[in-house]
C-alpha cells in the first residue's frame, strides 16, 4: 500500500492461451473483453469494452409495478 493508505485496481486480468494469443479478462463483469496476439492490439481493443456492470451501476434503479 502506499502512504495514502489506497490500493490499487486493476480492470483487466489477463490469460495467455495455447496458441500464444493473450486474454483480457474484465474483473467487473468477467467477460472477456479482448484477444490479441500482441499487447499493444490487446489495449486497443480493452479501451472499447464497455462493462455491463458498470452500465448497471450508472442507471438509475427501475421499480416493477
């Protein structure tokens, strides 16, 4: 931790597949989000996921009658 006391999060978690393409796995809504041979196409692609789960949290709540 750092002298703030905050910790740090990371979107992303990433899985390297048998064929040696790489993985970016949303830690929010567990999708995965990207798969790119090489990690500079991977953060091309990651910028353009758009989370559901933080979609939900952005909506307000919607009552049932």
């Amino acid at each position: 931790m750092s002298e703030t006391g905050s910790v740090s999060f990371f979107q992303f978690v990433y899985r390297v597949n048998p064929d040696k393409t790489i993985d970016a796995i949303c830690a929010f809504c567990f999708l995965t989000a990207a798969t790119a041979e090489n990690e500079a196409d991977l953060h091309a692609q990651e910028s353009a996921h758009k989370c559901w789960e933080t979609k939900a949290r952005q909506q307000p709540e919607m009552k049932l009658q």
